[in-house]
C-alpha cells in the first residue's frame, strides 16, 4: 500500500537567504506562495511545479559550487530552449556553459549558496523516458 501524498516539496536551508530567494524568484520565475519570519527566522515558499521549493535560513554557504559530498542534492530545472536558457542565466552575471551528455544536454551553475542547480534540455529528457 503506498502513501497517499497530497504534495511533495523540497526544502533548502540557506545561509544567504535573501540572495537565494531572490535568485530562484527572479531567474527561474518561481511564484512565491507565502513567507514567514517567525521570531526572526525567515522562510519562503515558492511554487515548484505541483510542489513546492521552501527556502529557509539555517544552511551554510560556499563562495564555490558545493560538491556532491558536501550537499548530496541537485534541483533541476527542465527547459525548452536551452541556448535562450543559457542567455538568460550569462545576463544574471553567471558564467555558464552547455555541457554535452550521452543521456543529453545540461547548464550546471550553483545557486547564491554554492547550491548545484541543474538545467536540463527538456526534449533529451522525453527521449530518455521513451527509450
């Protein structure tokens, strides 16, 4: 018998919370569903697909990408046009590239955090799904 999940979210603690909500709003367009600052701490709920991103204060932050060792998730972001992607992701001041993959094609950049954030080209992954 499974569980029956209503909705599943994510939740990312962040020690620069600011930067990163405002990096996930503005550069991803994620609609922000409600924010809480509750005795001084701060958090923010945005819209991830059918669920949900909560960004909260309490991670720790690197000036670099984190590794997998020192944060084991990735958030991907699937797109339809990964070059007019990946212009959008250079005019936030991100230098970036389109990285070539057997199983596709991807834009690997990091959140304000160090946080791996993954674009990836939307019709590669419908081709893996249908293989």
């Amino acid at each position: 018998m499974n569980i029956n999940v209503a909705r599943y979210g994510v939740i990312l603690n962040t020690e620069r919370y600011v930067e990163c909500v405002a990096f996930y709003r503005g550069l991803f367009g994620l609609r922000q569903l409600f924010e809480r600052d509750e005795e001084g701490f701060k958090l923010t709920c945005l819209e991830f697909g059918d669920g949900y991103l909560m960004v909260e204060q309490g991670g720790k932050a690197k000036s670099s990408v984190k590794t997998p060792e020192e944060s084991s998730f990735k958030l991907r972001f699937n797109v339809d046009d990964l070059e007019e992607t990946l212009s959008r992701v250079r005019a936030w001041g991100i230098d970036a590239a389109i990285t070539e993959n057997a199983w596709g094609r991807t834009i690997n950049i990091a959140d304000p955090d160090g946080n791996r954030v993954g674009i990836r080209d939307e019709t590669g992954f419908v081709q893996q799904i249908d293989s």
